[in-house]
C-alpha cells in the first residue's frame, strides 16, 4: 500500500469530495465507507498506480491495533519522540485558532490564491480540480502540518542518527503492538 501497488482506486478518481465534515469521527466513519466500498483496479503486486486509499488503510490499522486515533498516536509516537514538538495533524479549529499553523492556498481560475481553510466552498484548480483539503477537517496524508524550525532541524542537523532513532522507535512500537 505504501509503495501504490496495492490495486485500490483513489477518492479522487470521480471527483473532488465537496462535502465538509465537521469531526475527527465523521471524516474517519467516512473514509471506512470509502475503503468498504470501493472496487480493486488491479490485482495486488502487479502493476503500480497512485491511491491515497492505500495510507488510509494502514491509518486505520495503526488506529485499530493502537486503540487511539491516527492523529494521535503519529503525535505520540512518531513526532514528539523525533523531537517534532509543533507537528501534528491538526483540525479545522486548530489551524483557525493557531496563526503558527500553514494553512492550504488553492490556485484560482483568474490566477489568485485563496486560504482554503476559510473557504471551504471553493476548490483549487491543481491537481483534482475542485478539491480543497480542508474540507476533510483534519490533516491528512500530506495534511501533516509542523513548524518550519522543527522540520528543518529534523532534516538539516539530525537527518542521519533520526534515521537510525526512527528505526528503533518503529522496532519498538511493532514489538510493543505485536504484543
């Protein structure tokens, strides 16, 4: 799934989503439907095609095997141990209250840039037309949002022995899941 060779269809195939949920719980009741419902376009291992499908999957089974939200164990467990104290996956409310916080900019038709965080009735025109990433309420996939300084410094000075650091925390937390 990580690698696009699982055979899922992504949600965007038919469209922009322009729905806007408005909770952790209705966006997460959401994309379980999706992935119930949806229709492999290849067999599994045989060819390689983008699906974001892929990473919700394995965000419900972190979730389902940890017992807390996805959103909250990446907190827990990946970012406050790499040192990444001002990244999460943050919601609609947070990314309002928190000026700190990135917010999406979608290109418009006449060539403008609009926040799509305070409007969530208009899409941008790159990538799936129409789409606006804020509507799904939290962050997710690539809606990891984090202070510059963490990422760089993550990057920058520590890229090699966070690495390393990464690896045993996720030897770790496979032992401790596996039970």
């Amino acid at each position: 799934m990580l690698t696009h060779t699982g055979g899922m269809s992504d949600p965007t195939d038919t469209g922009p989503d322009t729905r806007i949920f408005n909770s952790v719980e209705e966006a997460e009741a959401e994309a379980r439907k999706q992935v119930r419902e949806q229709k492999l376009r290849f067999v599994p291992g045989t060819k390689k095609e983008y699906a974001s499908t892929g990473y919700t999957v394995l965000g419900q089974i972190v979730a389902a095997v940890s017992g807390m939200p996805f959103h909250e164990y990446m907190r827990e467990h990946v970012f406050l141990p790499a040192g990444m104290k001002h990244s999460a996956y943050y919601t609609r409310p947070q990314w309002l209250d928190d000026e700190r916080i990135a917010h999406p900019y979608m290109l418009q038709e006449d060539g403008s840039r609009i926040d799509g965080v305070r409007n969530l009735d208009k899409g941008g025109t790159l990538g799936v037309k129409g789409s606006n990433s804020a509507r799904g309420f939290i962050g997710g996939g690539g809606g990891i949002a984090g202070g510059s300084t963490s990422w760089a410094i993550y990057l920058d000075t520590e890229w090699n022995d966070d690495l390393r650091d990464m690896q045993k925390i996720i030897d770790q937390e496979r032992e401790a899941i596996a039970g």
